[in-house]
C-alpha cells in the first residue's frame, strides 16, 4: 500500500533538542562572561583613577612652572619649594555644566642644581622667604598626584596605591658672558683715568678723578686689540667708540686724548697699551709687534684733574703704576699661554714677583705685550692641549724661568701639609716618588658633554684649581696678597662647576630645552 504525502517525513525533524542544545551553550556563556565583564570594568576604574592622579601631578608641576617663569630672571624671586614643606593643592574642571570633573590633589617641591647637579640650598630672607643664593642650572620637580579625597593642604601618601609621582628637570635658560667694564684705577686706588663725560668729543685730554665705581665716564673695557675704549662712548651715532689714544710717532711729554677706535684687524699702533710686569700702561712701536719705550703718566700725582702724558718707562709710583679693576677685561690675554680666570676675567696665574720661592703663585692682572713674547715669563706657561679643545687631557703644567734658565712645574698640595697653596717647583723627575710625580699630574678639561666639567683644571686629589674668593666675607688675611692692588692667592676646591674654578673658558651660550627628563617614578 503507498503512503500519501503527509505521512513523509518532515526537513525539521530534531529541531527542538538543536534549539535547546543551543539556549544551554547560550546560557552558560552568559554565565562565564559575568566575572570578565567585571574584571574589565574594575580595571576600567582603576585606569580612570590612575589618569586622575597623574592628571594632578602634571598639574603640580605645571604651578611650580609658573612660579619659576614668574620670576623673570631674577634670583631674588625664585622662591624655593623644599621637600619638607612642600607646596599642596587641588585640580578639578567643569565641563558641560559638570563641576569636578577628573578631581585631585597634588603635593610638589623643587630642588635647585647646580651645573655639576649639587644641591644649591635654600636661605630664608630678613622678610622670611626662602629663596637660592647663587643662580641654579637645574630645577628638578617631584609631583605627587592622588584622587583620594581631602583637602587643598592634606599631605599625600607616596605609598598609597592610588598615588602616583611624576619628575621633571627644568633647565634654565641663561648666560654667564662677562661684559668688559671697570674702572683703571692707579695705584692706592683713590685715582682713576677719567673721560670728563660719558662721551667725550674727539682730542678731549684724558684726566685723573676721585674713583667713581659706576661713573659711565670712568668705565673702561680692555680688549683683544689691547685698546682702553670708555664703554658708553659705543653709541649707535659711534659704534666703534672712544679710545685712550697718542700721537702718531709719540714722544715724552705728549698728552694722551681720546680718539675714535681704530676698525679690526687694523688697529693704529698708537692706540694700543700692555700692561707689563710693572703694572704700567705701556705704548706699542710703530712695527705694530714690539713694545715701545713709553708709559702712561699722571702729571701730578694724587690730584684731580691731573692729565695724563707719556713719559719713560720705569719706576713704579701712584703716578704711573695701575691697579685695573678685573672687570675691565684680560685684553689679549688667554689660551694657549695664559690662564685666565672666568670669573675674575681680567686676572691671570702669575708666579709671584717672578720668585717661585715664596710657596704661593697669585691671580694679578694679566700681563699684556703686542704679541705673547713680550710677556713676562711669570704668566707665561705650557698646557696640556686637546685636540679641536674638546675632551680632557693629563699631563704637567710648566712654566720656564729665563733667567735662572730652568723649567718648573704646576704644584699641587696635599690634605695635611704645612699649607693650602698651589706652588712652582722644580719638575719631578721619572725615578721620583709616585706621590711627587702626581702632584704636578693635572687634567685640563676643554668642551665637555656639560658646561660645568668643562674649562676646569683638576689636581691627583680630584680638587678644581681656584683662586681664593675674594667675595668671601670669612677669607682669612694669609690667603689675599696685597700688592698694588689685592688678589687672590691660588689653591685648589672641591670642584662645584663654578665660574671662579673655570679658566680660558668661553661663556655659557647653550639654549637648552626647558623641561626634560619628564617621567613617572
């Protein structure tokens, strides 16, 4: 018998245990995501948490920022934030009508560098404001950031999870160029070469006054070219200046005057002076090369008013012998021969009275002749050279006495001996004592990766070369000398990258970028 059609089966047979295999595989997926999706959301809350405290940091930082910008340049405004009371505060934002939006607090504090990245510390002022003493390199920030609640001036936990620290390094932006300009004042210091007025017509007779520090027709800058140029002569109607001047083939008797300063590289002869080893102003020959025979002279000693002549060189009085401030400049005095310091930028090393006997060399005005020759062998030495002056070199410095005809060597000290001063001694010589040999063992920095370890001279004890600071309000009497003017005596220091322990050193030009080394401890 045949079937009819609807007893066929059917395409749909096992659909109901299909669909209900497929709800139970449903069901316990569902079930198994539960606790992702909760893993997922608290992680999810801990990322918001964490971008909120980071957010506060960031704005920790960006306060003291602002506080250092404010300050504009001056060191008397940079106020110090110290780790111990550091500087506390809250951050939040309205968005749409939504106040408190990323809430937190923060707690910052800055602590000023130094070239070498020692702490410059902080001292309070009369008015109780804490505030550096010197001008920093470095200002390195320390933020702390939470989301936790409390209030402006509440102290964070550094070890709660929920907090987080951001530092940052703030590079300031500054240069050290010495600007040549100080008084030429002769000996005993009440008397100084004088222009009669900031800007003196051409053939005005150069004149002594009473020493005015500051006084615009008594500030002189000494340059390469060996020219005496009154600085606020350089006007824009005048941009070459006045210079203390001669005649052309000058002979004694002749007055000195101001005239305009002669254009580099061809500068008259007779507009350029050497201050030579008896601290006289000293004319230079008509070949441009030599010495001439002639120095300055007051006409009246220790009276106002007096003018200024050429006479014989010789003898050393108030009348001719000067005591130039060392702000007037080092003139050609530098590298390779001279050491200059940076800070007293118109001193040199010189072996005093040309007697290495006296167990101390001292920081005198540098010597000047047309070319370096002429200079006194007593600030004339041989350094250690780096290639293209970059790097650091070992090796002795020396100078060679001309007339006993024998070379000495730069000498260090050491902790404990008699005394604290760099000397002249004679050279080692191979087979003597590892200690003596080292003590005239020097390292002489030129450019390095860092200003501060750059342009310093380094003893075996890991001491810069220094001459003694005469800014010191503690500087005892035995280290200055006191000749026709004071100096320093020489020594070494604990090196600081410092202005007073860098020698031939160019300024500090470099533009850096303000904020590196941002990062999350």
């Amino acid at each position: 018998m045949r079937l009819s059609r609807w007893w066929r089966p059917r395409d749909d047979r096992g659909s109901l245990p299909l669909a209900m295999m497929l709800t139970l595989v449903g069901t316990s997926l569902s079930t198994l995501m539960v606790p992702v999706v909760i893993t997922q959301l608290r992680d999810t809350a801990a990322t918001v948490d964490r971008a909120q405290a980071l957010h506060a940091a960031q704005a920790g930082i960006d306060v003291v920022m602002g506080r250092i910008r404010g300050s504009l340049g001056s060191i008397a405004n940079l106020v110090c934030v110290p780790a111990a009371t550091p500087l506390r505060g809250t951050v939040g934002a309205t968005v749409a009508g939504v106040t408190d939006v990323l809430p937190g607090r923060y707690q910052v504090s800055v602590e000023y560098q130094d070239a070498v990245n020692t702490t410059v510390p902080c001292v309070q002022t009369a008015a109780g404001i804490l505030t550096v003493q010197k001008a920093p390199a470095y200002a390195v920030i320390t933020a702390l950031g939470t989301d936790t609640p409390g209030g402006a001036t509440d102290p964070i936990d550094p070890r709660d999870s929920r907090t987080r620290t951001l530092s940052a390094t703030y590079v300031f932006r500054f240069t050290n160029e010495n600007v040549d300009g100080g008084l030429l004042r002769l000996l005993g210091g009440t008397y100084c070469l004088d222009a009669g007025s900031g800007s003196p017509a051409t053939g005005t007779i150069v004149t002594t006054q009473p020493c005015n520090t500051g006084s615009s027709r008594q500030t002189f800058a000494y340059t390469k070219d060996l020219t005496l140029r009154l600085v606020s002569s350089i006007t824009a109607k005048n941009p070459l200046g006045m210079c203390i001047s001669s005649k052309a083939d000058p002979v004694v008797g002749d007055l000195l005057q101001f005239q305009t300063c002669g254009v580099s590289p061809v500068i008259p002869y007779y507009q350029r002076w050497s201050l030579n080893d008896s601290s006289s102003f000293q004319n230079t020959a008509n070949t441009g090369t030599t010495l001439g025979t002639l120095c300055m002279h007051a006409k009246a000693a220790a009276t106002k008013g007096a003018f200024m002549e050429l006479v014989t060189c010789g003898g050393s009085d108030n009348t001719r012998t000067f005591a130039p401030d060392a702000t007037v400049g080092a003139g050609a005095a530098g590298a390779p021969n001279q050491l200059v310091n940076f800070q007293q930028f118109g001193r040199c090393v010189d072996v005093t009275n040309f007697n290495v006997n006296l167990g101390f060399l001292i920081v005198w005005p540098c010597k000047q002749a047309p070319v370096i020759t002429g200079v006194g062998w007593n600030q004339r030495f041989v350094v250690p050279l780096a290639p293209d002056e970059k790097g650091t070199v070992t090796g002795r410095i020396t100078t060679y006495d001309s007339t006993n005809k024998k070379t000495y060597c730069l000498t260090t000290f050491k902790e404990g001996d008699p005394s604290h001063f760099v000397t002249m001694k004679a050279c080692p010589a191979p087979t003597a004592s590892d200690e003596e040999r080292d003590a005239v063992e020097w390292k002489v920095s030129y450019r390095e990766s860092t200003y501060g370890t750059s342009y310093v001279i380094v003893d075996a004890y890991d001491r810069c070369l220094s001459p003694t600071d005469l800014d010191n309000p503690k500087l005892k009497p035995e280290d200055v000398f006191k000749g026709s003017t004071v100096v320093s005596k020489l020594t070494t220091a604990v090196c600081d990258g410092g202005k007073l322990q860098k020698w031939n050193a160019p300024p500090n030009i470099a533009n850096p970028t303000p904020l590196k080394n941002v990062g999350e401890k």
